[in-house]
C-alpha cells in the first residue's frame, strides 16, 4: 500500500514557539534515548570490603557484585522527569568465628532524572547524587544464626552509604555525562547539508 502525501509545509498547521520546544523535548528524550544513555552501567563491577564490622571488630565482611540493566520509566507531569532503578546483585561474605557465611544481597539505587534545557541549546539530562535513602537492601538471609544477621543488620546503612557513593561517581563518568549532555545546535549543524558542494 502506497504511503500517503505529505503535505506541503506551507498546509502544515502554525503554532507556537513554545508549543514546539516542548514538542522538540518530548521526542529528543524519551525513555529509549534515556536508557541508551545509561546502558555503560550495566555490568560494571560493585566490590565492598573487606571490612571489620561489629563489636570490637570481631566480624569481617566482604561483597562482590556487577549491576544489572537499569530500568526507566517516564513520570507524569509538567517536566520531562524518569524513574530510574539501578539494580545491583551482591555475593557478600561475613567471616565471624572463623566461618564464613555467605548469602545473596539484592540492591536498588531509586533515582529521578530531568531532562533540563541549557544554554546555547542544548537538552541536560540531570541526576542529582544519591544518598544512602535512595538505596534499597533486599538479603536473602535463609539460615543464618542470629549472631550472623545482627553483623548483616549493623551493616546494612553502611553498604547504602557505599553503594551510593559508587553509583553516584558511575553517573558522573565522562563517557557517561557525554550519553546525558545533548548538543542540539552542533546536531543540527552536522546534519546540514555542505555547502561548498552545492552549485558546483
């Protein structure tokens, strides 16, 4: 079936500036865009330890991990925001009493992202740095003595603490915030045609 004619563009219905930069933004950051952006974080290595924890020190913990694929999901609203969920699966290690015991930590960085506009034209995708309450701690704790589960429970602010932090630089790698800077002026100008070839 053939494809419908496109209209002319002097038929196409006017309307505002400010109607169409709002347009503009809603198709330049979408969800995909978004995820393409923060796809270099899946797989990345999270390593915590070892560390003393505990009365006196008497345990050591230690955790080694990768984060998963993120997830996005855009929210309703005035402004162009996401959901953001980092997830990041941890092995973590408490040695007490010369065992070791080991079990599965599941881990959610829960962040918002914006999509800013800024000066000379271009689309800022804006994560402000986690804290310790936008990490969520899921243990699979099956088994355990109780004297094991008081070190998992006294260290679980701390592995917040350092989770955000490791995400928080993630986010802020070059490559990373070059994916959440868009440049609309310079991708227009790539994309014009070349003029020292016209005419000739």
């Amino acid at each position: 079936m053939a494809e419908a004619p496109k209209p002319s563009p002097e038929l196409r219905t006017e309307y505002s500036y400010e109607d169409f930069g709002r347009d503009f933004f809603e198709h330049a950051v979408t969800v995909e865009r978004v995820e393409q952006a923060l796809a270099n974080l899946t797989g990345n290595a999270v390593d915590f330890g070892p560390r003393q924890v505990g009365p006196a020190g008497l345990a050591t913990i230690q955790a080694e991990g990768s984060i998963r694929e993120p997830s996005v999901l855009r929210r309703e609203g005035e402004l162009i925001e996401f959901d953001l969920t980092i997830p990041i699966d941890l092995d973590l290690t408490v040695r007490l009493a010369a065992h070791d015991h080991r079990f599965e930590t599941r881990l959610r960085a829960q962040l918002k992202l914006t999509a800013r506009a800024k000066q000379p034209l271009h689309i800022f995708i804006d994560i402000p740095a986690p804290t310790e309450n936008d990490i969520d701690v899921e243990v699979n704790a099956q088994g355990l003595r109780a004297s094991v589960l008081d070190v998992v429970a006294d260290i679980e602010g701390e592995l917040k603490r350092h989770v955000a932090k490791y995400v928080g630089k993630q986010i802020e790698k070059p490559e990373i915030r070059r994916m959440r800077d868009i440049d609309v002026r310079r991708r227009l100008e790539n994309d014009a045609p070349d003029q020292s070839t016209e005419g000739g």
